[in-house]
C-alpha cells in the first residue's frame, strides 16, 4: 500500500508539472523562433531580415531607439506593414508573458 502511494503522488506531481508547462530557454525560444530573420547574432543579416530591412540589435543606436514596451508589444501581436502585410507572426499563442520578457533582455544583450 505504501508503494502505491508513493507511485500515486510521484504521477501526481510529474503530471502537474507537465500541465503546468514549463518556460523554454531564452536561447532555445531565439533560435526556434527569431534567428531566422534575426540571425543567431541579432543582426538581421539572413536573406529575410535583409529582405524585411531589419535592425541590428548589436548597434546601440537601434537598441536606444527601441523600447521594451514596444518589443513586447511586436512580439506578443506581430508586426504588419502599412497595407496590412505580415512582417513578423504574433507569438502570443507560442510564447508565456515571462518568455516575451526573457527575449527582449536576450534582445538587449545583443548591444555592443
């Protein structure tokens, strides 16, 4: 009986654990979701970011331009362009508030 609820409460915590989710690593939600177009090293230089024209996240110009209220607010709701075209997917649905976070401090690690 003893074994039983040990083997019970272990399930039972493994499972909460599991409903629960737990956050990705910064570095792995970069690289599923942003290198792409960002590169592994933010500077935009992959056929789409120069495609989409984006900004290098090593220049400190562009990081002092950009507020995190702003990069949180592109990366939970995507960007379009002025016809209405998506630029950047929202990642709302994909992404925790805390994961949105944790990318734009990895974001602004990438200042030179």
């Amino acid at each position: 009986m003893k074994n039983r609820c040990l083997l019970l409460t272990t399930s039972l915590v493994f499972l909460a654990g599991t409903a629960l989710g737990h956050a990705a690593p910064v570095t792995e939600n970069w690289e599923n979701n942003c290198t792409k177009c960002h590169g592994d090293d933010g500077k935009g230089q992959t056929k789409a970011g120069k495609k989409l024209q984006l900004k290098d996240y090593t220049d400190a110009k562009a990081q002092a331009e950009m507020k995190d209220e702003e990069m949180i607010k592109s990366i939970t709701e995507g960007i379009n362009d002025k016809a209405g075209k998506e630029r950047m997917k929202a990642y709302k649905a994909d992404l925790s508030a805390d994961e949105i976070k944790d990318l734009v401090a990895y974001i602004r690690k990438f200042k030179a």
